[in-house]
C-alpha cells in the first residue's frame, strides 16, 4: 500500500505542476463562463437592431395596415404594389428582405414570395412565414363573419404547476431545470472518463517506450504501478474538476455584475417574451408568463435533492473514471504507439458513448423506465445512466446502493483484468497485439 501510495503522489505532483495543467485549470473556466456570458452578451448588443422587410401588397392581405410589434426584430414598411417597381426601390434601399402579396385566392393563397439580397437567416423567414399566416387567418375569420375578439377569448393558456409528493412533503418540480442538472453531470463524467482516461494510456505507452517503466519495476509489481497511477490521475481530474466550478461561478458572478447581465435569466426571459408576443399575447399576459416561468425554474432549483446530487455525482465521478481508467492503463501497456490503440478502444468506450447518446432521448423522457434501471445498474453505464435519473427523483434507496455496490465490483473486477494484462504487456516490445492474445494474457501464470 506504501508504495501505491508513493507512486500516487508522483502522478499527482508531476502532472499538477505541468503548465498544460495549469494554462487548462485557468482557461477552462473562462472558455466554460464563456458558453453563459457571450450569449447574453450578444443578445443585448443585437437587441435593438430590426430587421427591415418592405411590403409590396399587390393583393390587399394587409388592407394598407401592416403589422405592428415592439418586441418583433423585424419592422415592415411598404412598398409600391407593383413588383417590379417594388424590386428596384429594394435594391437601392439597405432593408433585409422584400414580401410581395400577389392578388390570391384567399381559400388556396399561392404566388407568395420573399425576396432577398442574399440566402435569408432561417429566423428571418420564419418570423415573415408567421407573420403572414395570421394576416391570412385573420382574412378568412372577417370573410366568414367570425369575430377575431370573440376567438381571442375562447382561447386558453394553463400554466400547470408540477409538484413532487414525497415522504418529505409536498414540493414544486421543474423538468427543464431537471433534466438541465442530470444533461449536465451525465456531460462532464462523459468528457472527464475519456479526457483523463486517454491521459492515463499515454502515460503508460510513454514509460513503456522510453524504457522508464523497467527501472520502476525493479522496484513495484506491475500492479501497484498500474493502480497508483489510475488513482493519482483520478486525483489531478477530481481537483481540476473542483477548480473549474468554484473558478467558473467567480468570472461568471464577476462578469455579470461588471456589465450588468443577467446572463441566464435575461436569456431566457427574452425568449419567452418573444415567443409570447409572436402568439398573439398582450404584453400584460407576457409578463405574467415570464414571472410564472422564472418563478417556477427558481423553485424547481430550490427543491433539488443538492447533498444526494452532488454527493451521487462524485462517486460516479471518481468510480467510473476508475473503471475505465484501468482499461485505458491496459490498453496502453499492450501497445508500443498511440496508432496501435484505436483497435482497443471502440470496444471499451462504446458502452460510454451508447449511454450518453441514449440518455439524450430514451433516458430523459423515461428516467424510471425499464432502458434506465437496467443501464443504471451495469458497471459500464451506471456513472451516466444513474446520475441523469438522481435528480428526477424516482430512484430508490435500494436502487442506487445496488448501483454503487455493481460499480465498486465492476471496478475490482476491470482492475483485475487489466491488471493481469499490463503485468504481461508493459514489458513487451515490438509486437502487434490481437484480442486472442489479449485473453491468453489474463490467464497467464507466471
């Protein structure tokens, strides 16, 4: 144990001093604050510019009003009727688009068309497509002597409130803040497992090819060697995980205070405020929709399990890491170059992959369906699959000791077969590998 203890404090030392480790520790949070910040901050340097688009209502939709919306980015201004007179004040003019409104048959409107000086922005045509599918709705329900007030009242808008009934009590929920949280985690354990999992191979291959490794060995069994070095790269991940969120959250707290955003809420408020509005919805009932919307993300954090989240999260952090970091450690103690490994590596990190794809549609819909309990419960899955369904709720006591108790067996399990491999392969050079040699190596007594 002394000795795996010496060489993880080696791994740890030696890596957290290298200035790749130092420039990520610093860069990471700001590329991560970046993600937040540069968004909002783009949304308030480009909120006051409209999109200009002249009208040419050769057909009479707009009856010579066209419409008229404060919190649209697009303004309309009209036009000559006529299309080709249209088409040359256009090109001179520096608007964005031009509509032009053919005489139609208001039961089958046809001829419409949108004219730019270039490939419009999706967004653009989109908001006109709207735009003139209302004018148009709108024509029909006066041709048919249906009063658009009396449709307008008929309408409804429910905001359901959803809440949790528990042992605890009653508590509010939001599935957007919910699968945010478990998208999240599932996202860095992802990201972690293969960014310090490929740091491990090649620490093995690098020491293997260089020759170091005989010299260590003379003194540590290929398996202390193996194990120290999985758990002190875990070490260097765990705490350059730690300094990216406590340094993230101070330059996304500071930059936000220093120019006055808001950077999630203003986002999203913005949003929901724009959707509304190109609903038809007053700007009473819009703000109204936000506070309720704000108001229910907020709760919905507030009511988070956080101590299980965080505390689930670290373990499945640090024991699929572990898991796979053995892997990776063998992977590098059968090859001789970095080219050689890609025939190893599909078949370990497929499973990974295969999770994080699936969590992202069968998963988040059904946390508690069949697809996650099982998927939460294999070794191979489990540090996605069971941290994307902890923050819904529906995992028991009994689910999740029996997760955590797979995992810690998967763990041994995957040590002793990379231990049995790198003990064979890290002192052997120049030879290609198969996967028959590979399983003869794992029984190999000697």
């Amino acid at each position: 144990m002394d000795k795996i203890w010496l060489i993880v404090q080696r791994e740890y030392i030696t890596r957290v001093r290298k200035k790749s480790f130092l420039i990520m520790t610093f860069v990471g949070p700001l590329l991560m604050s970046a993600l937040f910040v540069v968004p909002a901050l783009l949304t308030q340097m480009g909120s006051d510019e409209k999109k200009i688009v002249t009208v040419a209502d050769a057909g009479g939709l707009f009856a010579g009003q066209l419409p008229e919306n404060e919190k649209s980015d697009i303004r309309y201004v009209h036009a000559p009727p006529d299309l080709e007179t249209a088409k040359a004040e256009f090109k001179k003019s520096k608007n964005s688009a031009l509509l032009y409104i053919p005489p139609f048959d208001l039961a089958n409107p046809t001829g419409i068309k949108l004219f730019g000086r270039e490939n419009l922005s999706l967004t653009l045509q989109l908001g006109i497509e709207r735009m003139v599918n209302r004018q148009v709705e709108a024509a029909r329900l006066r041709k048919s002597g249906i009063d658009q007030q009396v449709l307008d009242n008929l309408k409804a808008d429910i905001d359901v409130a959803t809440v949790n009934l528990s042992a605890e009590g009653e508590k509010s929920s939001n599935s957007m803040v919910t699968s945010g949280v478990a998208y999240f985690m599932a996202f860095l354990i992802y990201l972690f497992i293969f960014l310090y999992g490929v740091q491990i191979m090649r620490g093995v291959i690098e020491e293997k090819t260089s020759r170091i490794v005989e010299v260590i060995m003379s003194s540590v069994k290929p398996f202390q060697l193996m194990m120290g070095k999985v758990l002190g790269i875990a070490a260097v991940g765990l705490t350059q995980l730690l300094l990216w969120v406590a340094l993230s959250s101070i330059v996304i707290t500071g930059v936000s205070a220093a120019m006055g955003l808001d950077t999630v809420t203003t986002s999203r408020t913005e949003q929901i405020q724009t959707a509304a509005q190109s609903a038809g919805a007053t700007p009473a009932e819009t703000e109204k929709k936000t506070a309720v919307l704000l108001q229910s993300v907020s709760e919905g954090f507030a009511n988070l399990n956080l101590p299980l989240i965080i505390g689930s999260f670290l373990f499945y952090f640090l024991g699929g890491y572990l898991l796979y970091g053995a892997l990776f450690g063998a992977i590098g103690a059968a090859v001789d170059n970095e080219t050689d490994t890609q025939q190893f590596m599909l078949p370990i990190t497929m499973p990974l992959i295969l999770t994080f794809i699936v969590a992202q549609s069968v998963m988040i819909r059904d946390p508690n369906g069949p697809i996650a309990f099982w998927m939460s419960m294999i070794p191979f899955t489990s540090p996605i699959a069971m941290v994307i369904r902890i923050p819904f709720g529906g995992v028991t006591a009994g689910q999740l000791l029996l997760s955590m108790a797979l995992l810690i067996v998967g763990f041994i399990g995957t040590i002793w077969i990379a231990a049995r491999i790198y003990r064979v392969g890290i002192l052997l050079y120049g030879k290609k590998v198969t996967y028959k040699e590979l399983s003869r190596w794992m029984f190999y007594k000697g």
